[in-house]
C-alpha cells in the first residue's frame, strides 16, 4: 500500500470516525445488538402448546394423555392418524410427536427431539399405564407395582437427530448474517456517496491532479472499510460480552469466537466486492439525488442472498439452491457465515467460495478501476456503463 493511498484511508477515517452520524450509529447499534440479547434472554420463559398424534393401535390413551398433560401444566392438542401419515406430518413439522406402538410399548417419533414438557407427559401416562396392570395382575403388591412403575421407559426414534447447539448456531446464524448484510449495506453505500460528494464540490478535480484516480479511489474504500470494520467488532463485541453477562449465551465460546470471527473475514470480502462496485457506480453520476437509482441493482444483489438465507435457511439448513448461491462470490459473504455457524457448510465450500471471492476482487479491481478513472472527472448528466469502459 503506497502513501498516498494511506494518506487518502486516513483522511476518509478521520472524516468518518469525526462525524456525529457516525458516532450515533454506533451507540445505536451497538445499544440495539444488547437490547436483543437481554430481551430474548427474559423472553424465554413460558411454554406451548404441543400437537400430538396417536395411531389407531394406541387411540384410546389420548384423553388420559390430555389429562396427564395437563395434571404437569402442559396444553396439549391430540389427533388420530395411521402411522405412514403420521411420521410424514412429524417430518413436515405439523406434529410435535406421534405415539404409537402398544400401551404396553409405547414408541414416539420425533422429528429432532422430544420436547421436555411432552416427555414429562408421556412418562406419566406410561408409567399409569403400567400402575393399573399391575394393579390388576398381583393384587396391588406395592413392591411389584412400584418396581414396574420405575422400570417402564419408551423408545424414541429420531428422524433427523439434531446437530449440537443446533439452536445456539440458528441465533449466531441470524446475528451474523444481518450484522454483515448490514455492515456491507450501509459502508457500501458511503463509498458511493463519498464519491458523488467530491465529484459535487469538485474537489476530485483538485485531488486528481496530485494522485491517480486507482489510488482516490483504493484510498476511499481502504478507510471506509476500517471504520466499518471497527464497527462491527464494536458490535459484536457488545453482543458476545452481553450474552456471556446475562447467561444468555450458553453455547461454547469456541463456537460464538469462531463464528464472530468469520464475520470479520467475510464482512472484509463482502465490503471489497460491493465497495469497488459502489465506487465505480458512484462514479457514473454527479447528484446524490442519482445514487438510488444507479446503486439499486448492487442493493438488490446483497440484499437477494439475505432474505434467501432468512426465510430457507432456518427450516432447512442444508439446501440444496442456498449451498450453491453461497458458493456465487456476489452471495458468498452473505450466505456463507450463515451457512458456517449452522454447521452445514463444509471446509471444502467455504474455501471455493473464499477462492471465487478473491478472484473477483481481482476482476473488480480492473473493472472498478477503469470505470471510475473514466467517469469520475465528468459532469452533468448519468455517464453509461459502456462509455465509461471505452478508453480515452
């Protein structure tokens, strides 16, 4: 990195860091990022209510389950299905469990585990079961009864045995991911705006007659990209020490280090990627009134990978569509650090996508780099894409 690219990031970081905007966001977010983790820390209390189905062979046990459920303070809805359509149903996530088997054998089927409150009630009721034909079998002999009422147990059979902390890595998968989109959103744009302003007050004219357009606009995005950085470690830093204070965090601090530190990296790829595309679009025009229109494609394409990581990823972590996109170097750093604190996505995908990335900075750095050399000294109206890669 010459000097003159690290004197322009200095002059963008002092700028940035001095400003009152900047000084409030950060309080806001990072004041944003707390308030979510002590409120879902004082949000988890309080159950609900389960589905449970029985196949015919066991029909006859769901009102003395309802009752049971309800004798341990659990609302439980019950219904009757033959078992093929029952374990669909617990797959699609339409029953929180099915009871078949024999009153004497009981066999749940869970899609991932058996929620506590429903194997509280399921332990009753078997154990009940087993008190009364004991009852009627040896006459009420209290050991007997009392030895088969603390043997019984059921079988569990789990469709999709869950990952570990597979709910502690679906809450890091959602801070990460909007962290990083907003992150990349938010500094991505600055250099735009950055752009357009010196292109306004006509001081890329006088700075351009001193430096190179490559080195503006590396300067510009090099000190952007340090104070968004900062940012973001500010917030997740918040979050983590949040977290681990209020006991809100119980996973590993292996896995929430880990995944914070991904987001760094991948906020890094992100920036550069959007940045050098905010640039050279900024470059295109002259008014900040024109920015929305000519940054609306690069705002679409962060924000696509987002909501298809939000709305796909939390219901089916390993999909199919979502690990191909997240190997797309626009995608990448969107839906990769979700993907990783998941733990879906394999050493091998991260480092294609990691590869891809970095070629295509390298692409960018050419492309953005013609484009704002071309464009960025001109005025007046929108200069086209094409006219700003012809050579002068």
């Amino acid at each position: 990195m010459t000097g003159v690219v690290r004197l322009v990031a200095g002059r963008e970081i002092s700028a940035r860091t001095g400003s009152k905007v900047y000084r409030i966001s950060g309080v806001i977010m990072v004041l944003a990022v707390v308030g979510a983790v002590v409120a879902a820390n004082l949000i988890g209390a309080g159950g609900t209510d389960s589905t449970v189905g029985f196949t015919p062979s066991v029909a006859h046990l769901a009102e003395p389950f309802r009752s049971v459920a309800s004798s341990v303070g659990e609302t439980v809805t019950t219904s009757a299905v033959d078992e093929t359509a029952g374990e669909r149903r617990v797959h699609d996530g339409e029953l929180d469990a099915l009871v078949t088997g024999t009153p004497a054998a009981l066999r749940v089927v869970v899609k991932e585990d058996l929620p506590e409150d429903l194997r509280v009630a399921l332990t009753v009721l078997a154990r009940r079961i087993a008190l009364d034909e004991q009852i009627a079998r040896v006459g009420g002999d209290p050991v007997a009864v009392n030895n088969a009422v603390d043997s019984v147990t059921f079988a569990v059979r789990t469709l999709d045995p869950p990952r570990e902390h597979e709910g502690a890595r679906l809450l890091l998968a959602f801070a990460v991911s909007f962290l990083v989109y907003m992150a990349i959103m938010i500094y991505g744009q600055l250099v735009t705006q950055g752009v357009v302003e010196e292109k306004t007050s006509r001081i890329v004219e006088i700075l351009l007659a001193t430096i190179r357009p490559w080195q503006l606009m590396a300067g510009k995005v090099l000190g952007i990209g340090l104070v968004g950085l900062a940012q973001l470690a500010a917030v997740l830093a918040a979050g983590l020490a949040t977290g681990y204070a209020t006991d809100s965090v119980t996973f590993p601090s292996g896995l929430a280090g880990g995944t914070a530190l991904w987001a760094v990296v991948w906020f890094l790829l992100g920036y550069v990627v959007y940045a050098l595309v905010f640039a050279a679009l900024g470059a295109l025009v002259s008014r900040q009134e024109d920015v929305g229109g000519v940054t609306a494609p690069a705002v679409l394409l962060i924000a696509l990978p987002y909501l298809a990581g939000v709305f796909v990823l939390p219901s089916d972590p390993d999909n199919g569509f979502v690990a191909v996109l997240s190997l797309v170097p626009f995608f990448a750093p969107i839906l990769m650090p979700m993907r990783s604190a998941l733990g879906v996505a394999p050493v091998w995908q991260v480092a294609v996508s990691i590869g891809l990335t970095l070629l295509l900075i390298v692409g960018l750095v050419w492309l953005a780099g013609r484009i704002y050399r071309n464009a960025v000294l001109r005025t007046g109206g929108r200069v086209k894409v094409v006219d700003a890669l012809r050579t002068e």
